[in-house]
C-alpha cells in the first residue's frame, strides 16, 4: 500500500474550464489540487499555512496578477519562490518578458495541452524531492 502524501498543487487560473481540466488530470496523476481563480484567493491559500509542492500561476489573473503575487512571495515568503512555474499566452508583451527573464522560473505557454501541463507538473515536482 502506498502511504505517500499526494503533492500538493496551487494553481492560479481565472478560466473555469482549463481549472477543470487541469484538476482532473492532476488528480488522476496522484496530486491533490487547490484552485484559486484570482490572485487574491491564491495569497490567503499561501498565508493558510497550507503546505504546497508547487505553484503555477496564470500571469494575467483579476485581482492580483501572478506577477503580483510572486512578487508578493519574493518579499514575504521567498523560500516558496523555487516552487512557482509560471503560465501565460502573454509572451509578447515586453513587461512579461522583462519579468519572466528576471524570475528565470518554469512556463507553460497557453494554450497547452493536458500532457504539457501532466508533464511540467511532474517534472519541477520530482526535481524538487
């Protein structure tokens, strides 16, 4: 029997069907996924004290913007900064760039696919055990 805790997963994402999706998948993979569809909501789940494995956050998102919130992290939580991937369909806009260059953390560029998303997961995830 495996006693394993499932990873724990935060995934930052405004759009209903791709949380879905991506829930599902992730859960069938063994992970445990909190959804939060705005950047506020995500910022109380890290303030919980809740003890997440990864962090993917949509760049453009109401409320706080993922760029918002890993800053937010940079400043008050700096030890979960290693654990963010980043995803976004917003690669030309030079601010995001600039950014993404800065962070030098993991995306997924949007639109991705199921095994993308299954796949990245996995990766940062098992480089991090």
């Amino acid at each position: 029997m495996n006693t394993e805790k499932p990873r724990r997963v935060l995934f930052l994402e405004d759009e209903p069907i791709i949380s879905r999706m991506v829930t599902r998948v992730l859960m069938a993979d063994g992970f445990d996924v909190d959804i939060a569809p705005n950047g506020l909501i995500a910022k109380e789940k890290i303030n919980s004290g809740a003890n997440y494995d990864l962090f993917v956050f949509d760049i453009r998102t109401p409320g706080i913007s993922g760029i918002e919130l890993y800053e937010y992290m940079e400043k008050e939580r700096p030890e979960l900064t290693k654990k963010v991937m980043f995803a976004t369909g917003d690669t030309l806009n030079d601010a995001t760039k600039d950014f993404l260059e800065r962070v030098d953390r993991p995306l997924l560029i949007k639109p991705y696919t199921l095994a993308q998303i299954k796949s990245a997961v996995r990766q940062i995830v098992d480089m991090d055990s």
